[in-house]
C-alpha cells in the first residue's frame, strides 16, 4: 500500500506537468549522462543538521540523487551551513510542525541528541515515513523494542546510523566465521577510547544566557527539564544520561555490531559492570549519579546461536582501556584500530579474528601461525562513502518487504535488539553506581552479577535495576504505538 502510494503521487506529478505544459516524453539519454528525473528522486526531509546530521543530509542527499525538502533543527545556529547548502528546503524548528505541515517528502533523517530518538522516529512512522535513524537507536531498552515494533506495524523502511555494518569489513569477517576459520567463539573483547567529553562530573548549577535561535524546550523533549549550559548542548550532551548513552551508546553500535551480526546473538541473558572513580580528597569517591562515568567495564552473556552452538562473553572497556595481546598475535601488531583506541578480538577454538572500528581492517590469526588478511588492504576496502545511507534510498523507493529493504543491515528488525543489548550494558552501569544510606557510610547493593528476562525487558534478581529499562517522560511527551 505504502509503495503504490508513492509511485501514484510520482506518476500524478509527471503526468501533470505533462498535460499542462504539452510536453513529450524525452529519453532520458538526451537529457545528460547520470540525469535523474525528479520523479525518480526520494524527497528527504532532515531532523537535526548540525555535526553528524550534516553529513547524513549529505549522504542521503548524495550530489543530488535525492531531494531534500525540507530542514530541522531546534538550534539554526548550528543548522546554519545546512541552510545554506539547501536553500529552497523549508525550515522548523520543531519537527512535530514539519510533519503536521509538510507532506512532500517520503523519508527522514534523525540526526538529534539520543533523547529524542524514539518521540521522533515514532512520529515519523506514525506519518508513514520511512526513517534513518542515528546510532544508538534509542535512549533506553524500552524504547528500541518499541521502535522495533513500530516498523513492522506501520509498515516502514527503516536503517540505523551505524555505517560500518554495510562495509565489507563485517562481510569478510561473516564470510570467514562461516568458513570455519576459527571454530566456536567463546569470549570477544571489545573496547574504546571514548568518552572524549567531559564525563564524571559535578552537574552544573550557573545558568547561563540561553543563545539565539535555540528552542530549549523541544531540545529538552522528553526527558527531565534542566536549564541550558553548553556542557549539555551542542555536543556534551553525551556524557549525561537525561540525554545520552556515554561511551556504550557512541560507540557500541560500531564496535559491538561486528561480533553480534558474525555469532547471530540475540537477547543477553545476564550483564555486570564495574566503573572507574574519581577522587577529590582522600578515601570518598566522587559521586555524581546523573553523569556517566569516565570509565566503565561490563560484560554481557549470551546463550548459544544457530551459528555459534556455544555460549560466549563479550567484555566492553572503555576510557582509554584496552585488552592486552592474546597470545597468537605478534607483539609489534596493532590490535584493532592503528592506533588501537578502538577494537574487537574474537577468541576461538581455532584462532581469533580481530577488526578496527566500523569493521574495518579485519585479521585472522591462527593457531596454526597464519595470519589471513583480506585480498585488499587500502582503507577504502571496509567502508563504501555513501553506501549505508544509498542502500536506504534504494530500499525507501521499493517500499516495505521488497528485496532491497529486506537486504538492509540494519534495519529496526536487527538494530533495535543490538541497541537493546548495548543499552544493557548502561542498566547495569546506572545499577552499579546506586547506594543506600547506612550507619556507616553507603551500602552499594546493584554491585553483582545481573540476570536478564530478554523477552519480558526484566532484571530478575535486582528489582531496583528495572528502572533504567525505561525512563518517565516530562509531561506533555508520550510514546504510544
């Protein structure tokens, strides 16, 4: 129905202009090598323009294979380049006004702070657009398996923002697990030098002159109000978790993807952390609970898969800590990235496989001593510029169920349990850090070992851990199917 929907509002267009202006159909060699007739174009319209909404809008936009209609942002100072670029697109600030009205465009791109992933992308659904969605795909569990849901429902074309799942870096390392290169995988070891902004900290007090042109309140959306401080906005926002995820959720859509897509993972069943202190005087840790931590440590469980008939353990570290060299691998040889500020080492009965981020630079060592590379080692080789972001236009055009979409990598089917897995890994962080009051001092009782109902989205074993699975919303905001 969405499909027919599209092509009807495409041929109406084409044949109008037709039939007003009395013009024959030209073939479209006469008219240049590469034109693309506007009818064959999916209008875009963009939520979030700024950093790396800015690049999306480019990828999708891709030197004019799309058209983009229209542009929002809730801070058109840092919308002030995308204006530019496409001056003819209609301009919000609130992306509820664009859908309600706006009609000419088929899809979106979500490019906001993480808190407002889930309002908008249902939204969007909701207005039968299809959508693209920047990693991690929600703020909390909750919402992921609401979104997921929400995509077979309305019927959507939908991808998530993690690129690297449609390189050919991952492709390699399925193509080579496949095989049998290193037999069953026990343990995978992911890390990253992320956070790069400020974490750890005391929450500000000063209140600051809000800047021109920003609309705090939609920028607050639905999470808890606070005044604006520009450790919130526009980029330090991650590192608080009103509004984002830390290190986990920047980073472990790129990192985690490779090994959960190679062992076709699927709910954890059990999750602890540990997390790095900060200290200011001696013998009391700093303590501030609405800041995500400098560093952390978790590990997730997960029961055995079709692919891999063995439980495994994936092991996350972040703030700059980073697994030590197994073994099997050469002293002078990186792991994962160059420089190794991010990467995976998969631990096998056979050998271990080993990539950078985004899947790129993948390697397989041995115990045999062979060391396989891919035929191609040039840093082109992994990651397809417009690739992820193209092969969702494609998809968008077919429509929901065509060949295209269900060839997507990381469509809601797929990126919405891999964000719930990731974001598993904040519960149990935000559950490591509570305490109680006592006599004398603090009793920390979230500290263990914590087991996961995937299907129901419960802790089993420490009620107070439910918390974090979703979050309240300020009044005025909802996420209803």
């Amino acid at each position: 129905m969405k499909k027919s929907s599209k092509l009807s509002r495409r041929t109406f267009i084409k044949s109008t202009a037709l039939t007003t202006f009395g013009i024959s159909i030209v073939p479209r060699h006469v008219l240049g090598k590469g034109y693309i007739p506007p009818s064959d174009k999916l209008n875009v319209a963009v939520i979030g323009a700024g950093g790396k909404g800015y690049t999306d809008m480019l990828h999708t936009w891709n030197n004019n294979t799309s058209n983009i209609t229209a542009i929002c942002d809730v801070d058109w100072n840092q919308a002030e380049a995308a204006f530019k670029k496409f001056p003819n697109a209609k301009k919000y600030k609130d992306y509820r006004k664009l859908l309600e009205n706006q009609k000419d465009f088929d899809a979106v791109t979500i490019s906001t702070p993480d808190h407002t992933h889930a309002v908008i992308t249902l939204a969007a659904m909701q207005n039968n657009k299809d959508v693209y969605v920047q990693k991690p795909l929600t703020h909390n569990i909750y919402e992921a398996r609401v979104l997921t849901q929400a995509a077979n429902k309305y019927k959507i074309v939908t991808q998530m923002g993690n690129q690297g799942a449609s390189g050919d870096g991952v492709k390699t390392m399925i193509n080579w697990f496949n095989k049998g290169l290193i037999g069953n995988v026990s343990k995978v070891h992911i890390w990253t030098n992320r956070p790069v902004w400020p974490q750890g900290i005391k929450t500000p007090t000063e209140q600051p002159k809000l800047i021109d042109n920003l609309d705090w309140d939609t920028w607050i959306g639905p999470a808890s109000w606070v005044d604006y401080h520009p450790l919130y906005h526009p980029f330090k926002w991650r590192g608080w978790w009103n509004f984002g995820t830390g290190a986990l959720g920047d980073m472990g859509c790129h990192l985690v993807d490779p090994p959960y897509r190679v062992l076709g993972l699927g709910y954890p069943t059990e999750v602890e952390s540990s997390v790095g202190a900060i200290f200011t005087k001696d013998w009391t840790p700093d303590y501030y609970p609405e800041s995500c931590p400098p560093s952390s440590r978790t590990q997730l469980k997960f029961e055995a898969t079709e692919k891999n008939p063995i439980p495994v353990k994936v092991e996350w570290t972040d703030g700059g800590l980073r697994p030590f060299h197994p073994d099997l691998i050469p002293a002078d040889h990186p792991i994962g990235d160059e420089d190794s500020a991010n990467g995976v080492i998969m631990i096998g009965e056979k050998g271990i496989m080993t990539c950078g981020t985004y899947g790129m630079n993948p390697k397989v060592y041995l115990n045999s001593g062979e060391i396989i590379l891919p035929e191609e080692t040039t840093k082109e080789f992994n990651l397809p510029e417009n690739g992820h972001h193209q092969l969702w236009v494609d998809a968008c055009k077919d429509g929901f169920g065509s060949k295209k979409h269900k060839s997507l990598t990381s469509s809601f089917d797929f990126a919405g349990p891999l964000t719930e897995s990731i974001l598993m890994g904040n519960l149990a962080i935000r559950s490591y850090n509570l305490r109680e009051q006592t006599k004398n001092g603090y009793n920390y009782p979230g500290r263990k070992k914590l087991l996961w109902d995937g299907n129901n989205m419960k802790i089993t074993n420490f009620e107070a851990a439910n918390q974090f699975v979703k979050r309240e919303y300020r009044d005025g905001w909802s996420l209803n199917l």
